[in-house]
C-alpha cells in the first residue's frame, strides 16, 4: 500500500488514525500499542499476505535472540544470529543474481529462480541486527515482545526506513503519553506529510515520464549529449524528491500517532563535499553502516597494528599506509556493502565503490589541507557554490549507475554526457555566432530531440533552483516538533523573509489547505508509481 495511494489516503489512514483516538480516549495505552502493531501488519501483507509468516517469523526468532544474548552474550550465538539474518536476505534478494553471473562467468546453463523480493526486507533485517549485536554488548535496555513487534512493524518507516534504533524507538513506545494525541504533533505530522505528498505526486513523478525513455533508450543503443544529461540530471531531481518526500511522509505520519522517528534526508545536494552528503543522504543507513560496518572493522584494525607495535594516528595524522588501511580499505568495503545493499546488480557494485572512492579522495584531500594547516572549508560565496556543484555533479554519476538497468545502459549515458555519442543541440543554439562550425567539429547537429522538449529545461532549472536556494521543510517548520533530535539550522532566507518558517496562521492554513486539497484530488484521481526506495 503506498503513501500516495487511494487506498491509504481514503480509507487505511483515516481508520486507523480514528482508532487510534478512540482508544486513546477510552482505553489504556497499550491498546494503541496492539492496535498500531495489528494495523502495520495489515499495511504490510496488502500487496502480498504470505510474506506476513517471513516477517513475522523473523521478529519472533530475532526477539528470542536476543534475550538469549541478554542472558548469555556469547559470540558464537550473535554470529548464528547475524548469520541467519543475513542468508535470508541474500536469499530473497541475491539469489537470481548470483546465479546469473555464474552463468555469464563460467558459461553454465542454471535457471534463474523466480523470487520475489518482500517488501522491506533490507530495512528490518537491518534494523533486527542492529538489536542482537547491541543485546550481545549489553545496550539493550528493554525487552518486551509487543514494543518489539511495533519498533519493527510500525507503518510509517517500515517499507523504506527511516532505519530506526531499538533505544530510539521503544523509549517512546515505553511512555504512555506518547500513545494520545498531541495538538503540536497532530499538526506538524499533517503538514509533514502533505509537503511530503506534494513533493511525491506533483514533483517526482513527472519527472519519471523523461528519465524512462531515456534510461530504456540507453538499453539499447547510445545516447546523445543533451538527452543524456537532461536524462541523469532529471533522475537526480526525481530521486530528490521522491525519497525526500517518502521521508517526510513517513516522519509526518509517525508524528501522528505520537512518535517522533529520526532525521533520513537534510537537503543532501548542499553538501559541500561527498563527506557531507552522505551525511545528508539516508541519514539512518549512513548511521548504521558506520555504527556496525566501520567502526568495528577500524578498531579491529586499530588493535591489529597495536598489538603488532605499529604506529597508531595521532591527533587525525596518518602516514599514507595507515591511511589506506585504516580509512581508505574499511571504507570501500563499507560503500561496497551499502551499494550491494541497495540493490542485486553489477550496477550497484559500481555505485557503492563510486562513493567509496569519492569518500576517500574527500578525506585524503581533507587531510592534506590539515597537515598544511589549511582551512578545511571556505565561507568565500564562489568557493562554497564550486564545492556544491562538484558533489552534485559526482552524486549524480554514480545515480546513473543507480538508475541504469545494467552497467552496459549506465556506460552510454555516461558517454552521452561526454559527448561520445554527438547529438542534437537545440535548434536556438545555431543563430549563436560560430556555434554551427564548432558543433560540425565536435559531431553535433541542430534539432529537436524526440525524448526531451523545452519544458523539461524549465523544470530542471526551476527544481534545482528548488534545491539550492529554499529551506527545506524542517528549517520551515524548524520551530516546532519534527524529526527526533533534529536540530534544523536557519535558512539564510529568514535574514530576509521572516515569513519562510512556518506559523499556524490563517493565512498559512489556507494556502497549505489549497495546495494540499490540489495535492490530494490528484493523488486519489490518478494511477501512484512505487516509490523509488521500494524496491530495496
């Protein structure tokens, strides 16, 4: 059931939530607890119920795990735990790709079994791991089957994240005034999550109707310059949104029903570096990767080199083979895993060991500038708009590798936006001066292209216009409660315009009630797309 949907908006969001009311006025709090578990469970079966047994087995066998390890925290029984998890995954998600590589490297015939993918199963074998390996180091607090049972299933974050925290989560969950209404969350969660709609239907899905002939086009053949860039710059403003509003949609919908899920996205095309940006982009994933992936592989490492009496870093110092093992080789696993994870393809691979070479180009360049004592980061206005342009740029080379079918498709649009492949410049361009010999030159001509028009040029610098320059919906509603332990940071447009952060005023009710009955209306009219994270 999607967000977006008819279904969800008509008929499951508004039961549940008047449920959710009535049982807060009437009876205790731990009836919204099984009413908000039983309700995530029936949002998650109604594309396909008989992947409720795989979910709910794998919340039965992970919780008694876990108070196995809360008794008895024995290596051996975490690593079964971890092990288990993992090959169910790799199962359901790698399977047909495993086998169709074998059969492409060693020439074999096998079939390709037909499995379906359930829907969520990277986000809450994630999640569940997280709980074993803190269960086995003795950070897990609490352990009560039914707050478990919600800490996994709860509906707003269970198909595509955020990638929520068991302290995080059944701390709330544990307090029973979380379970009743509250006026501010009420009305921040509603405005969350209209801005989020908005976002989806009236944004990103447009957007979807050019990138698809596009990437279906480089399936087959090359691509020219002008359609390969409008192409992956396109998808870049559609992952923007898409995911941007899935995000808000779901922090929107949590607020609701009185929980407050953590930050996933925080306008990651103004990062100045690849660094910052992933800081930004899937913020849960970067902070369970980094919590469960890296930083045990460094202090392994870190230990390694200790015992055998070799130098250790000082002071964030590092010659350069401490750099590669201790920064550079964690890191490239750790993107390898976070690219595999997004999805089972050579195109991911590609995609997670782009960012990890960017990753370490980022922080070697960071710390050569540290051993000259040279300021990490400009306030120089032109410098600051250099360094968000190249991570833009960088993040949406490897998207293309995210988008494309295939490595194959990902290679041709890359060598359209080189111009490998010519093209057709916009017919305007050939009035320019000199511009008609140096397009002949370079093995371009003049006309219109079949896969682009003029208004996908207006939309592409519009909504990057977007990006770049308006306060994203937390600094707008930063004065109130919304992402858990979120602290937005002033949009440099409220120097100027007050009005930028959000007031329950008349005025402001009625243009968010105009737009979002728009919003809705078309919503409900129409045929809702997947959300892209869906698939993973």
């Amino acid at each position: 059931m999607l967000f977006s949907s008819s279904e969800f908006l008509l008929y499951f969001l508004p039961f549940v939530f008047g449920g959710f009311c009535l049982l807060a006025a009437y009876a205790p709090p731990r009836a919204n607890l099984l009413w908000l578990s039983l309700a995530s469970l029936v949002f998650y079966g109604w594309w396909r119920p008989e992947n409720l047994p795989l979910l709910l087995g794998s919340i039965v066998f992970n919780y008694w795990l876990g108070g196995v390890l809360l008794r008895t925290p024995r290596r051996a029984v975490l690593v079964a735990g971890i092990v288990f998890n993992v090959a169910l995954l790799a199962v359901f998600k790698y399977t047909a790709f495993v086998v169709e590589s074998t059969n492409d490297l060693a020439g074999t015939h096998w079939a390709v079994p037909a499995i379906v993918l359930p829907l969520a199963i990277s986000f809450f074998t994630f999640q569940q791991i997280a709980y074993l390996i803190d269960a086995h180091d003795g950070a897990v607090t609490e352990h009560d089957f039914g707050r478990y049972v919600l800490f996994i299933t709860f509906f707003p974050h269970l198909i595509a994240g955020p990638i929520t925290h068991h302290r995080e989560m059944l701390s709330q969950f544990a307090d029973p005034n979380r379970f009743r209404p509250r006026l501010d969350f009420v009305a921040t969660g509603a405005t969350l999550f209209l801005i989020g709609l908005f976002k989806k239907v009236i944004i990103a899905d447009p957007f979807g109707t050019y990138v698809r002939p596009i990437f279906q086009a480089a399936q087959v053949g090359p691509v020219q310059l002008v359609e390969a860039w409008s192409g992956a710059i396109a998808y870049s403003l559609q992952m923007y949104f898409d995911f941007s509003g899935y995000s808000d949609m779901a922090i929107g919908l949590g607020l609701l029903f009185g929980v407050a899920l953590p930050p996933n996205f925080n306008s990651p095309y103004k990062a100045r570096n690849i660094i910052e940006y992933w800081a930004r982009w899937h913020m849960t994933l970067t902070r369970f990767l980094t919590a469960y992936i890296y930083n045990p592989i460094v202090v392994a490492l870190t230990r390694r080199r200790a015992e055998r009496g070799l130098p250790l870093p000082r002071r964030g110092r590092m010659t350069v083979p401490m750099f590669v093992t201790l920064l550079a080789l964690p890191t490239m696993f750790t993107m390898l895993v976070s690219g595999v994870w997004h999805g089972a393809g050579w195109q991911f691979v590609v995609f997670g060991l782009l960012h990890g070479t960017y990753l370490v180009v980022a922080h070697g360049w960071r710390m050569w500038k540290t051993r000259r004592d040279i300021p990490l980061d400009s306030d120089d206005p032109l410098r600051v708009a250099g360094s968000v342009l190249l991570t833009y740029l960088c993040a949406t080379v490897a998207l293309v590798f995210f988008r494309a079918s295939d490595v194959h498709s990902a290679l041709r649009v890359l060598g359209g936006m080189v111009g490998l492949h010519g093209g057709l410049l916009p017919p305007p361009l050939a009035k320019v001066p000199f511009m008609p010999a140096l397009a002949g030159m370079a093995g371009f001509s003049f006309g219109p292209s079949r896969l682009i028009d003029m208004m996908l040029a207006v939309r592409l610098v519009l909504f990057l216009g977007v990006v770049w320059i308006l306060p994203n919906a937390y600094q707008w509603l930063r004065n109130y409660p919304t992402a858990l332990g979120l602290e937005p940071k002033p949009s440099w447009l409220e120097r100027f315009i007050p009005a930028v952060t959000w007031q329950p005023r008349v005025a402001t009710g009625l243009v968010i009630g105009a737009i979002s009955t728009f919003t809705l209306l078309y919503a409900v009219s129409g045929a809702p797309t997947e959300f892209l994270y869906f698939q993973f």
